[in-house]
C-alpha cells in the first residue's frame, strides 16, 4: 500500500504544484510528502521533481510518468468501487465543494445523518465561493450555482433556482425603490457585488421587455462571501443579487425587499460536477442520491411558499 500512497502523493504534487500544500490535502506533514516522493523516486531510479526553496517543477520524466500514474490510481479506484459495490460496503472519503450558503443551508445540515448511515464514509466539506479547480484541488463532487464553463465534467442537475434583487427597508426608504435595471445605473444605486480574484468586471443580467440585458452595476462593497453581501444588505447597505433559497425567511421576515421588480433577474440553476471517471464510485452515488433528496425538497419549500408570492 505504501507505493499506491507514494504515488497518490505524486499526483497530488504535480497537480497543486507544491509539496506543502500536497501535504495538505493528503493530511500529513511536508516532510512526509518529500520523503514519499524520494522513495518513488528511488524505486524509479530518476527525479521526478526539480526542486528549489523557492519552485518545484516536474521533470520530463515527472511529466511522462505522470499519465501513467494517474491511470494506475483510476484503475484502483474503479476496482475498490466494483468491491464495494459486490459487498454492500462503502468506504473511504468524499471531497465535496460548494458554494457558501449552498453548503451551509443545504448541504452540512445533512452531512452528520448521511455518516450515521454509512460510518465508513469519511466526508470532507469545503466551502467557498470563489470558482473551483475540480481536478487541482481533489474534489469528487462539486455544487455549482450558474451554468458549468467545463464541458468535460459530468453534470447532474439537482434543481432551478430563482433569484430575486432586495434590499433592507431602510434602503429603500434613504434611496428610493428602483423600478427596473435602468433605474440601478441612472440613480447611482449602492449594489453589493461578489467579485472573485481575477475578475475584472461584474454585470448583473437582468429580464427586459427586450430581453435578457446586461447592466454594469457599481457599489462601495463588494465580498467574495455571497454571506457577507447578505449581512452588508440587512444592514441597509446596498442591493443585492441573491438565490431566492438564500433570502427566503428574510423576504418573509419583512427584512429585506424585493426592488426593481420589473426587471427580475435571470433564473440560474444548481448541479453536482463531478470527472467522468468518478461515475462507477458507489461512495459517490449514495451520497449524491441522498443529498439531491433533500436540497430538491429545501429549494421546493422556499420557492414554492409564501417568500415567492413576494415577488
């Protein structure tokens, strides 16, 4: 077993292209890690990685063996979850990525009974709302909100999810209610953005008369926290752009409002992407069945209740 581990510590080194971060994901120290790759690479006779204090970089041979590696932990893996399948006796651990309040409203509240069901599954939530690298950063599943941009993953669509533009009634009384997207540019609205690293600008698409428009809303705020735009928007901050589910008990509440109604905007939906060859992994299936269930039935009562005849 320890060559497999020698070699899922390569992978995982090549991939997140540092050995501290390597050690890591695979939950040991950076001393391990090294001293794993120094024994594949006694085993191989060759250095797999050119390193530095300051990089670490695959050599032409790290960079041929590592196909060849990655196919050796597939073919493992598709062998367990055949075993596993034959048993009745799933194991091991799940990587699961989400969005922040996608994780934490529909997602951990569940997690505790799935491992009373299976105990032998370990599971591993990371949350965040920044995009993702599903095969850098070792996710099996990941919940997206929006349509994917990687064509090559395999997605299962959970359910749609409307989204709905609110704000604070103290807002609205300081400055106005805006009737449409027009009405957010021309009156100067304060407009609380999630912007990830990178990017560069950031428009809402909205719902016209004419169709689906684009309006490059500005705000003093902005958070890469679609939680913290929330909280800035209770407190009479700004608007904000949010997934119905994620603001219902407010909108109920009275807390917040719905604003420039006549141009709502455009429904988006929620998924799990996963790699192809993560399909046959039983592990995988029962805990999406299980989580589909219950997301479809929270997404139901929120958008089907009292929150959307607000809108």
């Amino acid at each position: 077993m320890s060559y497999v581990n020698n070699l899922r510590m390569f992978v995982r080194v090549y991939d997140l292209g540092s050995m501290s971060a390597a050690a890591r994901d695979q939950r040991c120290s950076p001393a391990v890690a090294s001293s794993r790759i120094s024994e594949l690479e006694k085993h191989l006779g060759t250095r797999l990685f050119n390193r530095t204090t300051r990089s670490l970089q695959p050599t032409s041979n790290g960079r041929l063996f590592y196909d060849g590696a990655l196919t050796v932990l597939e073919a493992i893996a598709e062998a367990e979850a055949a075993l596993m399948t034959a048993t009745q006796n799933p194991r091991g651990t799940i990587v699961i990525s989400a969005p922040l309040g996608v994780g934490r409203r529909l997602i951990a509240p569940h997690v505790p009974a799935f491992k009373d069901l299976w105990p032998q599954i370990e599971l591993r939530l990371r949350l965040s709302d920044r995009p993702v690298d599903i095969l850098a950063e070792g996710i099996d599943l990941a919940f997206h909100l929006g349509m994917p941009e990687d064509s090559s993953l395999k997605m299962r669509l959970i359910s749609g999810a409307p989204r709905v533009l609110c704000a604070a009634p103290d807002y609205v009384a300081r400055r106005g209610m805006p009737a449409d997207g027009a009405a957010l540019i021309r009156d100067g609205h304060d407009c609380l953005i999630l912007r990830y690293p990178g990017v560069r600008e950031y428009r809402w698409t909205l719902e016209t008369p004419d169709g689906p428009q684009q309006f490059a809303v500005s705000g003093p705020f902005e958070s890469d926290d679609g939680d913290v735009l929330t909280g800035w928007a209770l407190d009479g901050r700004g608007i904000v752009l949010k997934p119905l589910f994620e603001v219902a008990a407010h909108l109920r509440e009275g807390r917040l409002v719905p604003v420039a109604v006549a141009t709502p905007p455009l429904d988006t939906q929620l998924a799990i992407l996963m790699q192809h060859r993560r399909l046959k992994d039983p592990k995988l299936k029962l805990f999406a069945d299980y989580i589909v269930t219950h997301i479809r039935e929270a997404i139901r009562r929120e958008t089907d209740g009292p929150s959307a005849a607000l809108l």
